[in-house]
C-alpha cells in the first residue's frame, strides 16, 4: 500500500470534471483549446477572462506563497472572452445548454447583455456561442440578434431558432471549435489572407 | 447610539486601503473610476481583467453560497486592461512605481512584453500606463517603445526617458486619468467627434 506525504489518498477534486470529460470535453476546455491554437499560430489573440473572485482574507504561510483562505465568486459583468482579430476587437459570451428542445435565457445575465450593446455600439465584434451538448453541436449567435430575442416576449430560444438564425460552427481537431472562420464569413469579406500560410483547416 | 441590523459596527473592511486613500488614490482605483466614467458617458467600454485565481477547494455552507476556502494568485498571462475604443481593440498595462529614478522592468512579466507585441501585431492600440506616485504623474508610453526598450541592454527606464518618450496624461475630476485623450491625439486623428455631445472635460 502506498502512504502518500500528506496521508491522504489522491482523489480527483472535483468529480463533476472528470465525469464531463468522459462524456466530451466541455465548451469551455474546447474555447481555450482553440484560442490556444490561434495564439501560437498567431491568428488572432482572444483569452478567457479570469472568474471573478472577492478576495477576503488571504494568509501567508511563507513569505513567497499568499494562500487565499476566503473568497466568493462575484456575478461577472462582462462577457467571458475577448481579444483581437484582424484589427477588430472581439468579445462574446459561451454557454452550454443540456437541453433538447430549446436555449433558456436565465442563463444569461442581464448585464451581459447590455454589455454586448455597449461593445457592439464601439465596434466590437460580439456574439455569443450556445453549444447544444445532447447533439454536440455549438452556434455562432450574431450578437444584435440574441439581444432582440432577449428583449422580446419569450424566455427562452428554440433550439429550432439556432438552425435558421444561428450558424453552426465548424468542428474538427484543430482548432476544436473554429469561431474565426464565421468571422471571416460574416464579417471580414471571406479567408483570412494568412490561412494558406499556415497549417490551418 | 446607533444599532446596526447584523449588531457589527461599521468599519472600513481593509486598513491598507483606508491607508492608501489617505495618501491619494491608486493608479488601480483612479483607472477604475476612469473606465467606468467613459462606461457611464458611453465614451469606451474598457474593463480591468479579474486578478487570475487558481481556485483548489470550495465549500456549499448553503445551498446559495459557495465560499471559496483554497486557492492561489496565479501569475497573469495578459495585461490587465482591454476593450473598444472607436473601433479599435484597446490594450494595456499598468504600473505603479514609486521610485523617483527610473522604472524598474522587473514589475512587467515577460509574458506581458509578449503579450503586447502579439495584440500589436493583431492591430490593438497596445501601451503600458505608468505612474510615478512620488511625482504623482501618470504616464503613456506607446507599447512598441516599451518592448524596445525591454530587449534592449537596461534593466530599467530612467525617470527622464519618460519625459521625452512618454506622454504626460492629463488628469482631472472627472475623468481622473484621461488616457484616452492620449489616444486620441496619437491614433484616430485627434478629438472624438461625441466629445463635443458629452459632459467631457
């Protein structure tokens, strides 16, 4: 039997993690796969924003390494990723969905929204990706379009709604989840002209 | 006497910060206060990234709340400030420093000096903020200068470099540190058209 140091067993932390990776990775370990791969090979520069804590007290047991004994998660005020693409400032939102049958609003906090308005009233492009995980499919949702949906009568978007007015994002190895390439699309007249000259699909 | 509902007295949470008041307002409060003036007048929308923590243990002592009891400040792989400005991706860095000499380069990490040369390259308005508390000036400096400068042989910037190579920010009420004067002036051609329309000092 084995006695490790500090006497106890090694146990993964957080059991839900490992359970959502035997079923698939999760949206957010495919975006940061994926932005990952653009920044080496300098396609676009885009990160996750660190979650947003309220530090409260924080202990030094040596002089080199703080440990924080007391914090709370505090509701973010912006959307989660944001960067910069071919001149153009980026910013958008990811959510899975573990429905079937439609995308429910409350997952989305209200000042996420305005803050899409604010950025897209700046020139930003933003958007917010939805993956589906029962059917592993993830959409590119324009921005403009789920804030008038959010502010229309209905409280959530029908995963039918995604097939007409979203865009199904094209998944492969590398990247994972290839976002940028609806960018080119939709936004920036077609292929990036670096797209040849990089090992790029 | 006065009772309070939850039977504490008031008291300001953290000494450090009541402290630092005393002494003038920080570059972080005073860009704080700043990005949410541009916020509030629709001016730019430019957020401070939450400090990256590396989260090991949270506790559910209520269903609600979850009180985080372990974690670690991690070492940030980006600057701290980004957003939109008139269309363009803003980027940017910010040190205090308090000697009246020079400005010593190990506050940037090496990662940041890449970090910055990559959003440049990506077509970000990138640049570092640097404030000399002794002298209470607060200075521009372009990033490109910054990473020039970096690679060069000098461990830190002399105090006269920024007065040839920097650009004093203008600082007021409101805003506190107008860097976006700055930018004004540098990158888009002068004054904002809206600033006429705002409340803009």
């Amino acid at each position: 039997m084995i006695h490790y140091p500090n006497g106890k067993k090694t146990k993964p932390s957080i059991d839900r993690k490992l359970s959502a990776s035997n079923r698939g990775m999760t949206l957010e370990n495919d975006l940061n796969l994926t932005n990952d791969y653009y920044l080496q090979l300098d396609i676009a520069n885009i990160h996750k924003k660190p979650t947003p804590v309220q530090i409260v007290t924080v202990d030094y047991p040596t002089r080199s390494a703080a440990k924080i004994t007391e914090a709370y998660f505090k509701v973010p005020s912006t959307t989660d990723y944001n960067g910069v693409y071919r001149g153009k400032a980026i910013d958008f939102e990811a959510k899975e969905c573990s429905s079937k049958t439609s995308f429910p609003f409350h997952s989305i906090h209200e000042h996420q929204i305005k803050h899409l308005e604010s950025v897209l009233r700046h020139g930003a492009i933003a958007f917010v990706i939805v993956r589906f995980s029962k059917y592993n499919e993830t959409y590119f949702v324009e921005a403009h379009k789920v804030i008038e949906a959010y502010y229309g009568v209905k409280r959530s978007l029908p995963y039918e709604w995604f097939k007409t007015e979203a865009i199904l994002i094209p998944m492969g190895l590398r990247p994972h989840v290839d976002y940028l390439k609806v960018i080119d699309q939709l936004y920036l007249g077609g292929k990036h002209e670096t797209e040849n000259k990089k090992d790029r699909k």
